[in-house]
C-alpha cells in the first residue's frame, strides 16, 4: 500500500507540475554577438532580470562568448543555438583565482547560487590548461551550497583540468542529458544526487572520472545510464572520498579503461577528510557493453531497484524531465529562422586557435571573415587529428548529433594521417584513410545533409627552388573518393602547392610560422614551422577556398561577401 500512495503521490504531484509550466511563460531575452540583439553579452542580460519569481529565457546567438558568468537568481534558462554553435569560454585556473579572491565564487566560467537553472544547446569550455598546460582544478560549470535543480541537455561541459563539472550542494538534485563531458581528475563530479543519460564521457588523466559524494544522505546516488566512457589509455572510472552510492546501468566502457573498480581514496594523514564511512561500497552494474569486460562490471544490480525513473532517483522530490519538456516547447513557441550551417571538419591547418597571442592561424578560423553571417560557420577541426583520430574520439559523433537536415560538412585530413609511427592517427592512404572518407561520407549523407571534401593543404618543403608534395598520395586519394562519392571536392593541396611554388623559398615564408627567438617564452630560441599557418597564410588559403566556391559556382558561394582581406 505504502509504495503505491508514493506512486499516486509522484503522479499527482507530475501531473500538478505539468498545469503549472504549461500555464506560465517565461520572460525571454536575445544575446547576440553580431548587435542583432538587445545584449551582446550574456552576464549583461543576466544582470538585467528582475527578482521575481518568473521563469526567465535567455536565447544565445551563435558565437564564442568570452566571458564568466554569474548566476544568483532561481528559475534562469541560458539556450544557446547548438552544442557546437554557442560556446561560452574563459581561461580560468582554481588556485590562480584564490590569490586574488576570498573564496570560489568566480572560479568557474559558469558559477551558480541559484536553483532551477537549466542550460541547453551549448558548450561551457574552461581553457586554461588548453591554454597553459596546467591540468589543476579548473571548474567549467560550478555550483554552490545555494544550487540545486540543476538540468544540462544538449551541452558540452569541457575543461583543461580536474573537476570540469563541479555541483557540489550536498543535498543538491541535477540533471544532464544527451551531454558531453572531457577533463581531466573527477571531472564529473557531483555532491547529493545526479542522473546523468546518454550522455558521452572522455578523460584526459588516467586517474578517475566519475566522483560522488553522498554522505549526508543514504539515498543519494550518481546515476550513469545509457553512455559512453572513454578517454585516454589506462583511464580509471571511479572513486570516492566519503559515502557515494554509483549505479551505472546500459552504458558502454572503452577498453582503454583501467582494469581498477571504483576505490575509496584515504587520507591517514588528514582526519577531518579521512572521516568514517557509514555504508561501505556500493557500485552497481547492469548492461555493461564495450572492449572494457572486466570481472567488477558485472551484473551486480540491487533485485530491489526494478526500473529507473525521475521518481526513483530524486525520491519523488523532482520531475526533470517534465520541466524539460515544458522548457523545449517554451522554445518552439517562437521560431526564428536559423542561417545556413557549414561544418568544418580536419586537422590543426584547419581549426581555430585560442592563444590569439601566438601568430599560429587555421584557414577555417579566418574564413569567417569572408563570409556573410547568414552562413555560420561552426570550426570543429582540432589539432593533432587525423580521420582515425577524429573517430575514435568521439568527435565525428558529435558532429552527427548535431547535424540537421540541409546543413555542410566540408572534410579535410591528411597532414596527420600519413604518421606511421602513431597508430592511434595512423590511417593507410590505400585502405583506411578511403575506408573512412566514404564512412564520413555516408553517414552525412544519411542525416539529410551535404558532405563536401578537401585535400590538405600544401607544406612549405623547399629543396632548392622545387617545392616537395610530400602529401600528394593522401591529396590524390581524397580527390578520387570524391568522385566516387559524386560530392563536391576543393582541391587546396594543388591550389596551394601552386601558390607557395610561384612564391618560391622567401616569398612563402611569410605564410608560415618564423618565430624569432627571444619572443615567446615557450620558444626562447625562435622557432621554424613550416606546416602551421601564419594569419596572412590562413587568411590566403582561406581566400583560396572562397575563389573555388565562386569558381565552381558553389550554392555556398552565394555567401561569399569578399575574396581578399
């Protein structure tokens, strides 16, 4: 009788939830960077709502958003125009902001002493180790004592270092659905109780990912259903310090995973942390999938806990998914036209830079500025990929997760395919490498949307006066799938090794890297890159691409506003 009164109860009180949302709207406000809104910074509009207690909407433009923000005030929905579209970016390094500040408020790129925040459809990116190399704690999202009712869906949670994740109000309740998480130590990290579904995890450390802390409450849990974790070689799934209960049902486990159960980390030497447990271990498994298949996953689920809900996981205190639903429909409500979309899809030549101090440039972060705003461009390359690389990440899927009906995906690899000695990047040029251009190719395809492939550019190789086209193989094989797959193909090795040929050794140089020595500390002795572009190089290939648009007379073409900076 007792659990169904709780069942009827939870109902009853869904139900009221429901009449509540469906009858409230929210007071809504545009954020853009471009001036087309009333704000062009985010704090700017969260510091613009009144103290009331109305739901307030906060539709971001599409852009990178540098900025911290602050949120002290309850029922606030931040939506940005897609995971991959509206980032919001801040290098920040916990210890370097507790030399300047009494406490954490301000630590994070998003800091929360509020409730009943709900943040979808972007990217929080703490940058500092990206930046600096230091992986220490450096929060992408922090919450407070003050913070609870936390929902993420459609987000990406990303930082350089430990503890990207932070929601840390013991008694505090959270949400995260079809999310991305990266770090490094716990970066996923709740207090009180989180249930986090179909999502994606990937570690940077080989120390653990997941951490809970439960210990006010027994049934308080960190709840892991429906993903996927993965992450650097030897990476470890979980630990606690204090009482946490982990249930992790249906996911799926790398191989690069650890061989090492969730573990209690002691501290002998410090009593106040090394405090007793009152419930002993308690990691749960069902559905485990994946290369991981290790003794300590499996099936050990509780006979008691028949099925996964809202009502399960929150007692009854919260019903998530509805307000969710009530949120997305608030969104629908009133439709505005989104631009065209190009997806860019490759290796360091290609993706954007963020030390802007640094004189490195990829032709994808320039070729903006020659574009009008009706086509957004949104620069997925990163340094260092190859087509198996990009994969294996889990990146290629995030772009498919984002990608609609109609949208561009220009595809462009091979600098860093062709690297024998790196089998984790390494991707024949006669058989892998086409193997996965057409997989990209497809898969694209079967989204409704419109894949388009280039070649790598064109290193500075000079022997003598002859320009070395040591990429030729991959380049020709690119321009071969291409036809095969009847999509359209920008030939940037031949439009480029052209280019650097006719300027000759010095007249090239300008287009690459040369560092003198004595400019940058990371480089004392200068330093010669011949593969990486300049801002006048980036801004050139970019300009080469423009003028193939145009000379093929490209539907993208259309957006082209000027060829020359």
């Amino acid at each position: 009788m007792w659990s169904l009164f709780v069942r009827l109860s939870a109902l009853v009180l869904s139900l009221f939830c429901l009449n509540l949302y469906a009858s409230e709207q929210p007071l809504r406000l545009q954020v853009a960077l471009d001036g087309s809104a009333p704000f062009h910074s985010i704090q700017q509009a969260l510091d613009s709502l009144p103290s009331t207690k109305q739901w307030a909407l906060i539709e971001i433009g599409p852009g990178i958003y540098k900025e911290k923000l602050y949120l002290s005030r309850d029922k606030v929905i931040l939506a940005g125009s897609g995971k991959t579209s509206t980032t919001i970016e801040f290098p920040e390094l916990r210890k370097n902001h507790l030399k300047q500040q009494p406490d954490d408020w301000g630590s994070a790129v998003v800091n929360i002493k509020a409730s009943d925040i709900v943040l979808l459809d972007l990217t929080v990116f703490n940058s500092y180790g990206a930046l600096y190399g230091d992986h220490d704690h450096q929060f992408a999202i922090r919450g407070f004592e003050q913070a609870s009712r936390i929902i993420t869906d459609q987000c990406r949670v990303i930082a350089g270092g430990a503890d990207s994740l932070s929601l840390w109000n013991k008694k505090g309740m959270y949400y995260h659905s079809n999310c991305y998480f990266e770090g490094h130590v716990d970066y996923v990290c709740p207090r009180g109780t989180a249930w986090i579904k179909q999502s994606q995890f990937y570690s940077q450390a080989t120390e653990a990912s997941l951490w809970h802390d439960g210990e006010l409450d027994q049934n308080a849990k960190l709840v892991v259903t429906d993903s996927k974790l993965s992450g650097i070689q030897g990476f470890l799934l979980g630990r606690r310090h204090y009482d946490a209960q982990f249930y992790l049902q249906n996911n799926q486990y790398s191989p690069l995973m650890a061989d090492k159960p969730i573990f209690r980390k002691t501290y002998p030497d410090e009593p106040s942390r090394d405090r007793a447990n009152l419930w002993g271990e308690r990691s749960y498994f069902s559905g485990s999938s994946g290369g991981a298949n290790y003794g300590w996953l499996q099936n050990n689920w509780p006979n008691a806990v028949s099925q996964i809900t809202e009502d399960w996981v929150y007692q009854g205190q919260w019903q998530p998914e509805q307000l969710l639903k009530t949120v997305r429909s608030w969104l629908t409500t009133k439709p505005q036209p989104m631009p065209a979309k190009l997806y860019l899809v490759g290796d360091s030549t290609m993706s954007d830079k963020t030390n802007l101090a640094y004189p490195e440039r990829g032709w994808g972060q320039l070729l903006p500025d020659f574009i009008l705003p009706q086509l957004q461009v949104i620069n997925l390359a990163a340094n260092g990929r190859s087509t198996l690389r990009f994969l294996n990440e889990g990146r290629w899927q995030m772009l498919l997760d984002e990608l609609q009906a109609g949208d561009y995906v220009l595809i462009q690899f091979g600098h860093n395919d062709q690297k024998q000695d790196d089998p984790k990047r390494y991707a024949d040029v006669n058989t892998r490498y086409p193997e996965l251009l057409q997989q990209f190719i497809r898969e694209v395809k079967a989204k409704a949307a419109i894949p388009l492939l280039a070649n790598s550019i064109c290193r500075r190789n000079f022997k003598g006066k002859t320009l070395e086209r040591d990429l030729a193989a991959y380049a020709a094989q690119a321009k071969q799938q291409a036809a095969l797959a009847q999509i359209d193909f920008f030939d940037l090795q031949q439009h480029s090794c052209d280019l650097w040929q006719e300027l000759g050794p010095a007249g090239s140089q300008p287009y690459f890297i040369q560092v003198p020595a004595g400019l940058y500390q990371k480089f004392p002795d200068g330093k010669t890159d011949n593969t990486h572009l300049s801002v006048q190089g980036a801004a050139k290939v970019a300009q080469l691409f423009v003028h193939d648009l145009q000379k093929q007379q490209h539907p993208l073409a259309k957006y082209v506003y000027r060829t020359k900076l």
